[in-house]
C-alpha cells in the first residue's frame, strides 16, 4: 500500500482565495471555520450532491487542506490560475447582476472575485497575489480542536522534499501537507491584454526566480491564450449557452507561443519550468512533441524534458491522423470519452518513452463515455458496490494504457499517477466527492487490479507487466509520482 496520497493537480485556492475579495483580498486566516481560509472544510451535504448530481457542479470544496489530510494526501501540485474573463463574464448577461449571479453559482468564488476578475486586465499579478496567499500560513502550526496539529509547507524542490519529510514526519504529532506549485494556463504570464511579448517573457523571468518556482504549467486552457490552441474544455450548457470556446479552438502553437515555450523550458539558469501538455490542441500537442525531438532531440531521447499530462484522460484513439481504436483494446476504447481534450494512445507511448507522468482526473465528463458513466451507476446498490463499479471510470483508462504499454513491450506501470483536478470546476466521480475519499479510492483501485491479474482472459504478454495488486495502488497514488519529482523537480 502507498505510504500516503499524492495528488499532481488539484485547486485548493480557489474558493478561498477568491473568497477574502469579500474582505481584505488575499487574507488567509488560520481558523479554518472561515471560508477564506485553505483550511476551511466544507464537505458535500444533502443539496450539494443532488446540484452536483443533476447540474454536474461542486458547490462543496474539495481539496482543502482538512479534506487533504483526512484523505492522507501528504504531497499535492496546487495549480496556481488566475481565472479566464471568459469564465466570468458570460455569453449570458455578460457582467449583469444576473450573470455574475451564475458565474458565481458555476464556480463558487464569490460575487466581489467575479467583480474583480472582469475588470482586472492584469493576470500576473493576480497570480502572484495568489501565491502569495499561500505563503502566508507556510510552515504555520494550527490546533484542529480534537485533532491535533497540522501544518502545510511550500516545497522548492526535490532535496527540499525529502529534507522536509525527513524534518517532519518523526514528529507524529504534527501533521504535515506538503505543497509544489504549479501553474494552469500560460494566459497568467500575461500583464495586458492582448498579449505583449516583452512583457510576458519578463514575467516569465520574474516567475523562474521564485523562491517556490512552478515545477510545470499547463500551456493552454479553457480560452485562447495568444500563444497556441486549445482543446474544447466544456461541453453541454456550458459550451453552448454560457462561454464562447470557440475562437482559435484547435488551432497550432504560433510565433509568440514558441518564444514563451522556449523561455519557460530554457533551463541555462537551472530555472526550467516544464511543461504540461493538457488542454492544448492536439494540434498543438503534435508540434511540441515533433520540436522536442527535433530541436530537442538529445535531451529528449535521455528523458530530461519529460512530456506531462498532470490531469487526463484516454479517448481511446489511436492517434489524431487515425482516430480509430487500437487493435486489441477495443474492450476499454469503447468506454472512453473521445474528445480531443482526452490523449490518444500514440501520445501515451510518446509520453511513456520520455520518462512522462499520466495524472488521470476525475471528473466524469472525461473519464468515460456517457454511456459508459451511465453503466456504471448503480442506482438500488449498497453503497460499498456503488463505488467499487463507479470506480471502474479510473480502472478503465488504467487497464487502457497498461495493456497499450505491453503491446508495445514498454513497463507498464511507472508512468500512471493520480491528478484529481479538484476544485477545478469539474464533476466528481459519485461517492468519490473530495480528497478526503482518496484513501477509499486506493482500495477499490486495487481491488480491480486484484481482479485484472486473476482474469484468465485478459493476457498481457510481457511477465514484467504482471505484478502484485498492492504495488499497483502504490506506484500509482505515490511512488511513481515521487520518483517523477526525484528526476526532474529540480
């Protein structure tokens, strides 16, 4: 079993943060019945989940830091993002009361951070201010009545993770979250609008020297960034009514793009900031991989620019110039959500052979088909059975790149890691609402891997791929996630 959880991308700061513009913005008191503060727990309750079921939103939190140690997850990337104006200021309404009344019911960061963030034209600052929130209870002891001492501490690097776990983790009466910063959306390096080159390669500079430097960031998002293109993101409502995803969707990364991507991976200074390969186009994405094996191609090959996917999910295709199933994979292909924003199984080997990490997400909108996530839910269940088959949604896209890996003789199991996206706006898998349920994850994953190994019927030709249900759970919700860092979080 893990030694503890470690979530490569989840979103602790955005309610509360957003929520202190109700007072002094940025404000991160340590009593964590205040709900500006990153401690502030606030489980799903009766309405919640029926919003959450019916309306596909989290109006609950799901990655504060109580629900993060009730889960044992000790290590998380938290994603810095300063949020898109096109969140905020809607299709509908724009920025009426009544708009910013659902942009709030959408998000749940409060009405004065929507006010701000439709007028402000300056994402990097914002940013810092973010990071700054952060900051101000690192390191900090606080009394849980009942529960003891917690603290969470800002990481630098990889020796700095190890020197804090072995500092703090003797000390059973101080329990201890761990945080690396990372960074969702190159659209934070901006200071205007639209995009200046000199002024995003200087905040670039600016942000590499920080004394917590963003291990990686997400080059696209939810909206056209000025440097690549993205992938759909939203679907139903809100694609359709709400937001406008449309303009420079699917397209390539352009000139200014590869000037910023170039500065944010230059690692001359030792400052590199790696790059996550989600929510950009697949576009996009073919012209990243094709420059670094090109461009890049000895740093590549020896697994020093590794390809990251922090929040994913397969779409069961075999590549974008083939978009067909897999022959011989067609039993998990068929369950997959297809969409471009997923990764076909062409980049999961390219990203396996560099060394890459997989943090697959939760949010089942991605995961699986809407026929398959309606397959799996059990409606007159015990609620023990509802989650081992509503976990099927992640043991699918599992058993997917697996058996993709030993097809093609690759070691299957070092590069699967989880990457929830909680609180990033997403619809959690049932039953498996916050970060407080990942400990009851990690069983019923391994129960499925425990069941993989036994079926007679399912083949994995390399014996090196066949190995016990319980490492299965460990490389996947911890050491492979901690060997990633050892490599690169440098």
């Amino acid at each position: 079993m893990a030694s503890f959880n470690i979530d490569l991308h989840c979103h602790p700061s955005i309610k509360p943060y957003g929520k202190s513009f109700n007072g002094t913005p940025g404000d991160n008191p340590s009593d964590k019945s205040k709900k500006n503060s990153l401690w502030y727990y606030d489980p799903p309750k009766g309405l919640d989940k029926i919003i959450q079921k019916f309306v596909k939103l989290t109006q609950f939190s799901q990655s504060n830091f109580s629900a993060l140690a009730y889960g044992d997850v000790k290590i998380i990337c938290a994603s810095l993002y300063s949020i898109e104006r096109g969140l905020v200021d809607l299709n509908f309404g724009g920025t009426s009361l009544a708009a910013d009344i659902l942009a709030n019911f959408v998000s749940g960061i409060g009405m004065n951070r929507i006010n701000f963030l439709q007028q402000n034209t300056d994402y990097y600052s914002d940013l810092v201010n973010e990071y700054e929130y952060y900051k101000k209870l690192d390191d900090v002891k606080i009394t849980f009545r009942g529960e003891g001492v917690r603290k969470y501490v800002l990481v630098k690097n990889y020796v700095h993770l190890q020197e804090l776990i072995a500092l703090n983790e003797p000390n059973t009466e101080v329990e201890t979250i761990y945080v690396i910063m990372t960074l969702e959306g190159a659209h934070n390096l901006h200071a205007t609008r639209p995009a200046e080159l000199a002024s995003v390669l200087s905040n670039a500079d600016d942000m590499k020297c920080w004394e917590h430097k963003p291990f990686f960031i997400t080059f696209a998002h939810h909206f056209y960034n000025d440097f690549c293109g993205h992938a759909e993101s939203f679907t139903d409502v809100i694609q359709d009514w709400l937001t406008n995803q449309e303009p420079f969707m699917n397209t390539g990364i352009n000139a200014m793009g590869w000037e910023v991507l170039k500065k944010l991976i230059d690692n001359t200074d030792g400052t590199r900031i790696h790059i996550d390969i989600k929510h950009m186009s697949a576009l996009s994405r073919k012209q990243y991989i094709e420059f670094l094996k090109r461009d890049h191609s000895e740093e590549y090959s020896q697994k020093q620019l590794p390809l990251i996917v922090s929040h994913g999910s397969c779409n069961g295709l075999n590549s974008m110039d083939n978009p067909n199933h897999t022959p011989g994979l067609e039993s998990t292909a068929t369950k997959m959500y297809n969409g471009e924003i997923n990764f076909y199984d062409n980049e999961i080997l390219e990203l396996a052979r560099s060394g890459g990490i997989f943090g697959l997400q939760l949010d089942e909108r991605r995961i699986g088909s809407k026929q398959y996530v309606n397959e799996v839910h059990l409606t007159f269940a015990s609620k023990t059975k509802r989650m081992h088959s509503n976990s099927k949604l992640i043991w699918n896209n599992i058993q997917h790149i697996v058996q993709l890996l030993d097809q093609h003789d690759l070691f299957a199991w070092d590069c699967i890691a989880m990457g929830t996206d909680n609180d990033g706006i997403i619809d959690p898998i049932n039953l498996f609402w916050t970060a407080e349920e990942m400990d009851d994850l990690v069983q019923y994953i391994e129960r499925h891997a425990f069941n993989f190994f036994s079926d007679p019927a399912i083949v994995l030709k390399n014996s090196f791929n066949k190995i016990p249900a319980a490492e299965v759970v460990d490389r996947i919700f911890y050491s492979n996630s901690i060997e990633f860092f050892r490599k690169y979080f440098k």
